[in-house]
C-alpha cells in the first residue's frame, strides 16, 4: 500500500520546537516498527503571512487535503495582533483549515495525570483521576455565520455583527459523534447550550434529545445551560465523562477544563471530519495550547501535548492502536521518573529542555 | 421627600424564601434608621406565568418602570422547562426587564470571604483575598440582536439562528461604568472577547482602546481573549481587578468566577441602567445563583446573596454607603461566628436554616 501521508503545519512561536520532538517519533517509528509516513511540510498562521502574505496558501491547502492527517504546532502571536485586514489574521488559517477539510468533530480530552496532580490550581481530591472528553462543534456556529463584519452606521458610529447557526444536520453529526464515544467510554453524555436565552440553542436540545431517542437512549443524556456548565466543571468535574458543545461555548468551556487540570502542556487534541465511503476521515491533530510566543525559540516548551496529539493521530487516523499506547505509556513513565519542563516543574521533580523530555520519551520507547 | 420606592419581584423557587430576609431589612431601616421604603410586590418569571400566562405583565413592568430600585429573587425551574412558546418561558420575564430599563451594565462582585475560603474547589492561597469585579454587559449582544428564530428549510432540516451586534455606543458606555470603578479600585481593567474569530469582537477591542485613549489613560488595560480569560481566573485569578465583556461571555466567565469563590450563595449582583438628568440610575439587584428548585421552600437557601444585594441598593440607588456597610458588616460577623446554611456548611460550623441567618443577621444590625 501507499506510505501513509501526513502534512506537517508547525506555525508560530512554539510550534516548530515542538513538532520537532514528533519527527523524532516518526524516525523511530520508521526504524523500530517498520511504518514509513511521507511527510510534507508547510506554512501555516503567522510565519505563511510572513512568507507568503497569508496564512494559509491554496497549495498549503491542498496538500492538507490530499494527506491522511495534519498535525498542527500552533498559530498566533503579537507580532500579527490587530492587522488592518480581518482575513490576514494567523488564526484564519487554521479557521480554513478546520472549514476546509469539514473537522466538525473536536475531540479535548482534560484528563489528570496522577504524577500532576498538584500542577492543578483545584484541590486535589476534586481533580484526582479526571478523564473528561469535550466535544466541541468546530465548522459551525458564530465561527463561522453570515452575515458577518463591521459596519460604519454614521454619526462616527459603527455596528459589528456575526451571526450564530446551527441546522439539524450540522447538530446531529457531531452530537452522533460524541454519543458514540460516550458509549465506548462511561456512557454519559452533557450537552451544553444556552436554550434558556437563544434560538440556536434551543434547537440543539432539541435535535440532541430526538437524536437521544433514536438511537442512543442506552446513553444517559443531561442537559445543561453552559452558564452552569462553567459552574459544574469547577464544582465537581468528575459528575462528567463526555461533553458536546457548540463552537464558541467549546472553546470556553474547554479551555477552563484544560486549565482545570493544571497541565496545559499535556493536552491533546484531535479534529475529525466524517468518514468517507472507505470509513477514512479527514483529520487534524494539535495540542491544545497555544503558541506561546514569551518562551518561543528557547527549548523551554513542554512538548508532551504535541507527541499525545501524535498518538491520537496514529488511533484515529491509522489504526496504529499499539504504537498510540507505547506513545502515551513513554510520556507517562518520563513523567513518573520525575523529569519536567518548566510548565510543570515542581518541588523535587528534574527540571528539562523540550530536547531533554523528547530524548527521555524516545529512550523509553 | 417622598419616599423611596422599591419593587420586590421574588420570583421562583427558593426566590420568595430569600427575599423574605430582605423584608426584614427593611422593617428594620424604618424602625431604627428612620429610612421609610414604599415596597410594592409583583410577579415574575414562572410564578408569573402561572399566574398570568405571561412571564412579565405590563403593570409589573410599568411599576418596575416607575420604582427606584428592583430587587428580583430568582427566575426559572424544570417545571417551565420546554416550553412550547419560547416568549413563554420564565427567563424571557428577566429579559425583559433588563432591557426595557435599559440596564446595560451588570456587576457582579466575585469575592472570597475569609471565613469560606475552604469552600472553594480552588487551593486556599490561589483565592484567599480574592476581589475581582466582572461587568458585563447586559443589554445587548446575542442576547437580542436579530434575526433570531428557527425555521424550516426543507428535507426534515431546521436552522437556529441568533445575532450577536454590538455597536460603538453600546460598547463605549458599558466600558465606561467598568473604567469609572476600575479607579475607585485597583486601577486595572482587564476588556475580554473573541476579536481573534468575531467581528463584533475586534470591534469591542477597538472601541475599548479608544475610549482608554480618550478619557482613561491613567487605568491599566489589557486585552485578552475569552478562551484565555477563562483559564487565567483559574490559573492566577487575582492578577485581575475589574473585568469589562459582553453579555454572553460574562454570562459564562461570571459563572466561572462565582464558582471559584466556592460561596455562590454569597454573591450579589446590580444591574444599572444609565444616569438620568438628576445623576439617577434604574437599577436592579438580585443574588447571582438560580432559583434552586431541588431546596426551594424548605428554608435551606442561603440569603446572604440576596441580602448583599440589598447592600448594593442601598448604595448605588439610594446612596446609603453607611447603611450598606452595616449590612454588609452584619453578614461577615455572622459567618465569622460560625453560622452556616447547607449550602456552605463545614466541619466545626453551625448549621442554620434560612430564617435562622436572617435571624442573626438582624440580631447584628
Ligand atoms: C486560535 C483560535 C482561533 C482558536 C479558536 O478560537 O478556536 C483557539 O482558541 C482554539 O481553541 O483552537
Ligand atoms: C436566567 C438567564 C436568562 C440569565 C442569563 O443568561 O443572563 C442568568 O444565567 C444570569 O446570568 O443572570
């Protein structure tokens, strides 16, 4: 068969140092256990407006979309904050992206690893063993909605519109896509909206509940205004297992559960567009924080999120099952051996250069 | 003079049981501080309904109109949950007054007690001492912009839509009211949205600047997105002082910070309107937490927040600074006793029903 093809986008600040550390983990896949992967790369945020004056090219796009996976590094930095035009933004890039290859389905694990648990501003007894898995719509929403810009309204006025919108279809496919993880997972399923104040919400409750019925109800299902979703998580996070929420209450709510953890630098994610007639779906793989610009360039960045997004790429989009897990048990036995990076160096622990932590992860596997 | 003119809108659930205690209050200003209010008493919300059909009655908006001063105990509650008529539910009650008294800027003080710092989820030294002020605005955005709705487009699909808007003005005097207090406080106003991904964002961003520019100079501002703003209160919450969004991010960021304070029940709330040709404000208070129906009428609901919220009239409506700090003193020696409801309850304290902390509260004054 074909090698396995992934297109390499490590972006802006960070981004470049982390996804250096998977490369490495691709090396060795290719040595120790005989899988190749083609690996292109590409611009992608900041450093494609630096190159090429936007932040993502049409044959940056396209080879996203010819490849099996993308893994992202990260975009974003004050060096492209506040530009005269609005598309010329790093985010846009990744925003086409996601709307491009249709990644409606982002998948944000906030799980605690035992050796972090202290990493956690939430007393320890509240975070201890969490493994939640957030669901958050990605090509809908306010993200996305027309109309859409600023206006000028006269009298030096101006109005600035986007617009919220969900369909049924929009809603069922990733409300589809989390009930079925639920399944695999504790069977729990929170939906978040605020139907009590907007339409579009309403509409979620009301597709997710016939959905319910139809064909999950051996999934339990709550729902939960996202105002008290916000309250929830920090009251008692372990009340959840899987949560599905629109675009923007996603990028909130999962943000403050990442937080939650204490560990920002160890968070995953996984972006999923829907299968083909093959069951093979367009993929994107980024950790979950950002690009960091204060640390960029100085070795200092944890690099952890960025190889457990790896190993969610290999699960997700190769079925390579075995090599995710040796991935993510080489990440947990560094951190059991004591070796941290600056984000979560503790009292007692060893403290490391991204280099450092990939070297570590790459002896145990 | 004629005299002070309040209206009592209790509302649902635990709403009656709590605004009760301020009644108290209030006998007790007549009798002792010879402060006479004129308290006229309406319906909202789900009691409205049931009563009326309708969530909010013209005369009650018309005496809401007429007062000085609103204080609402609490809207909602399963039992009016999925209604078939969305103007029909008890939330749109709340709504409308919001919007009909033009009260755009919401305050919402997120303070730890000393006596409850353990009951926060959050570490004891990551919240003791906390003191952040989040103004939200309240009025506008997605809450009402149009067109909102649901409809059918064809093939068993159905879209939901809703506007989020934000013009110059409407950002300039929220922002205004959040620099005016910034200065009364800690001189540092954090301003949070999406201007990454939204247009009304970068708007907000834009017209908040200008205003710094023009009239604030002297406040420390910054800029940060939502999504960071919601793990920056949990990472290092007291980096902030007072924070300015908009209505949907501060509905959900509020949340967050109340939460954290681990004392829901504590936590008052004013929303104002803008001053009139005499410098008078429509106002309206009300505790932050819901109307708590699973403990509603079983004297369990703790009034603090309610009464707190009567500390804030006094203030910004009536001008009664000296009165306010009483009340407010009242409440903190009782805690400082002891004296606990189920909600905060903890190993040592005494547990008390809503009556009984009504009781000591006014033994206090
Ligand atoms: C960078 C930004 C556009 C993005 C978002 O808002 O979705 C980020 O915050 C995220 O959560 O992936
Ligand atoms: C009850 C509801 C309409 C309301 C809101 O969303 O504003 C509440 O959550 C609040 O924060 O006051």
């Amino acid at each position: 068969p074909a090698n396995k093809k992934l297109l390499f986008l490590p972006g802006d600040g960070i981004g470049p140092e982390v996804m250096r550390q998977v490369r490495r983990v691709i090396d060795w896949l290719d040595r120790k256990r005989n899988v190749t992967f083609d690996v292109t790369e590409g611009l992608v945020g900041g450093a494609a407006i630096d190159a090429y004056g936007v932040p993502l090219k049409d044959e940056t796009l396209a080879d996203a979309l010819a490849a099996d996976a993308v893994m992202l590094g990260a975009v974003g930095g004050p060096k492209w904050d506040n530009p005269t035009d609005y598309t010329k933004r790093p985010e846009a890039g990744l925003l086409s992206l996601r709307k491009e290859l249709n990644l409606f389905a982002n998948l944000r694990p906030a799980v605690v690893f035992d050796a972090l648990v202290d990493a956690s501003t939430l007393k320890a007894d509240v975070i201890k063993g969490l493994d939640i898995l957030i669901v958050r719509e990605l090509t809908g929403g306010v993200y996305f909605g027309e109309p859409r810009g600023i206006t000028d309204i006269g009298n030096g006025e101006r109005r600035g519109v986007n617009t919220q919108v969900y369909t049924t279809s929009e809603i069922r496919r990733v409300a589809r896509v989390a009930f079925e993880l639920a399944r695999k997972r504790g069977n729990k399923l929170h939906s978040m909206e605020k139907a009590n104040v907007m339409e579009s919400g309403l509409l979620w409750r009301q597709e997710v509940t016939k959905l319910h019925q139809e064909e999950f109800s051996d999934v339990t299902l709550e729902h939960m205004y996202a105002d008290n979703g916000a309250m929830q998580l920090l009251k008692n996070p372990k009340q959840f297992d899987v949560i599905v929420t629109d675009n923007l209450f996603g990028d909130i709510l999962s943000d403050e559960a990442a937080m939650m953890t204490g560990s920002l630098g160890m968070l995953p994610s996984a972006s999923l567009g829907a299968p083909d007639a093959n069951g093979q779906r367009k993929a994107l793989y980024e950790p979950v924080h950002g690009s960091a610009p204060d640390i960029a360039g100085r070795d200092l960045a944890n690099p952890c999120a960025t190889l457990l997004s790896f190993a969610m790429c290999l699960r997700y989009s190769f079925n390579m099952d075995e090599e995710a897990k040796m991935l993510e048990k080489a990440v947990q036995n560094v951190l059991s051996g004591g070796m941290r990076t600056a984000d979560i160096m503790a009292p007692g622990m060893a403290r490391c250069s991204t280099t450092v932590m990939g070297d570590s992860i790459l002896r145990e596997l």
